[in-house]
C-alpha cells in the first residue's frame, strides 16, 4: 500500500512526546486560510515554483515566461517533463509516493533518534484522507515498538477506529461555531464533535489544539465558548494548547500559484493568556508546547 508524502523529518515535542519522525501527509479536506502548509492542499501534489530559478527551457510546452508559470497549461500535461526530464531546482511537486513498507523501514533505521519518548507522528494535510494506508501504516509501526501520534483536524467519520493505533491523538479544534467553521474552511464541525466526545471518552492521551487567530476566533465571548463545549465533555485525560496565528507558511501560498487572502491575523497582546486563564478556570488542563 502506498502514501502520499509532501514533507519529513524529526521535531522536538511539538507533533507529540519526544524527538520525532513527522510525515506530512498530502491532501486536505479544509481551505484554512492560514495554513503553513498549502503545498499539502491538493491530493494530487502541488506544483511549488522558485521563480528566481524558473526557466523557460523547463517546460516544452511555452508554460513558463519571464520566471513565471502558466498553471492552466499544467493540469493537462500528464507527463511533466519539468519534472523529470527537465528537472530544475525552480518547479518540483510537493508530493512523492511511498509504500508504508519504505516509511517502515525508514522509522527503524530512524530509531536512535527517537529519543525522551518519541516516535513516528503522521500530520498534514489531513492524514485521514488516505485511511487505509495510515491504518496499516501505524498498525505496522505499533508492532514494532514504535510510539504513534496523529495530527488530525477530526473530521473523518471512521476516525474512531484508529485510536487504538494511535497512542498520542492530536485533534485540532478551530471554530466552537459550525456556521463560522464552514464558511471559512468549507467544512462544519458535526462529525468532529463527535469524535472529539469519543476521544475524550476513550482515548488515553488526547491533546486538543486550537489555532488562535484574529478576526476568526478571538472575538469577546469565544475563549468562553469555547470552554464552556470543552467542559462539558469528559476531559480528565485530556490536555488543551491554543496556538498564535503565524505567518511561517505565507511564502508557499505563493510559490503554490495560490492567494494569501489572511488579512491581520496577528492577536492582540494578552490574547492567548486570556484563553489560558478561561480554559483554566473550567478545569481544563492547559499546556504549552
């Protein structure tokens, strides 16, 4: 079985205990307009160009002039000789196609580096999107010892039947409002309330994250909102970290062929202690990462 791959490698403490192996898995579900990685949008991969070293003698077909590439030529070239028998350091595409037996095998020649705890995490993208390679990716990689993480946005509905495959369960949180949710990442939030009511019933090591970003959901009264639907579920094994908008990924809007349209994310000062100090008060346990 094969997976799509757009980025790896090791990270401390941030995708799960310990120094890890973190695949980024391509294709994703939501359009968040913030996203540090829309390089992993599209299923199919991502044409991602470096215009200072784009040429026009990449492509046979006249898509590139003056170090800029004409998309609309692209998705009808199956061959893509940029690609291959052109290659140049300004157009490659995000994704490569691994079987789960190679990122098996990658995951033990990697183990000493798996130090304080750590293990394998797949994030995103949306890894859910290629179920049954990822169920028999963690599957496998359980066998053998090694300690799993998955970074999800929730929103698969057979989400449940891989937490017994996963040993740390990340389930990023954006929106406490469905209509809000859905109109500005095109998804609603019914199938993940229910799976985070599942996780927090069921699961042993459940880290809920919420992207904290201006203008979407910091407005008076969301902190609480978003507490008040966290404490009513059973969260005693359940950590909670809200994250600060960033721009980190703004670059690669662009070399996608893709509008930035974030406006001012950036939060106000006192903004993610405020929805600390609210999450604290309900009892949940907050961490920082």
């Amino acid at each position: 079985m094969q997976l799509r791959v757009f980025q790896e490698g090791f990270n401390y403490a941030q995708d799960g205990p310990g120094n890890r192996l973190v695949y980024h898995l391509q294709g994703c579900n939501l359009r968040c307009p913030w996203c540090a990685n829309p390089e992993g949008l599209d299923p199919a991969g991502t044409l991602l160009v470096q215009a200072e070293w784009l040429t026009e003698a990449v492509c046979p077909h006249h898509a590139i002039r003056e170090h800029r590439l004409d998309r609309s030529r692209c998705a009808s070239c199956t061959p893509r000789p940029c690609l291959h028998e052109r290659r140049n350091q300004g157009i490659r595409c995000s994704a490569r196609v691994l079987t789960v037996a190679a990122l098996v095998d990658q995951a033990r020649r990697s183990a000493p580096l798996m130090f304080d705890g750590g293990g394998v995490t797949l994030s995103g993208g949306e890894p859910t999107l290629q179920f049954r390679a990822v169920a028999q990716l963690l599957g496998q990689l359980q066998a053998e010892g090694f300690h799993t993480a998955l970074e999800t946005n929730g929103t698969h509905p057979r989400l449940p039947e891989l937490f017994p495959l996963v040993d740390a369960l990340i389930l990023d949180v954006k929106h406490h409002d469905d209509a809000v949710l859905r109109r500005v990442t095109g998804v609603g939030d019914a199938v993940l309330r229910r799976n985070l009511a599942r996780a927090c019933a069921g699961h042993g090591d459940l880290r809920v994250r919420i992207p904290v970003v201006h203008g979407f959901n910091d407005a008076p009264g969301d902190a609480e909102r978003f507490a008040d639907a966290f404490a009513a579920l059973p969260t005693d094994r359940a950590t909670f970290e809200c994250l600060p908008f960033h721009e980190y990924g703004k670059i690669k809007w662009a070399q996608c062929g893709l509008p930035y349209r974030m406006g001012d994310g950036a939060l106000a000062a006192g903004t993610l202690e405020h929805f600390q100090a609210v999450f604290r008060a309900r009892n949940l346990r907050v961490v920082e990462t």
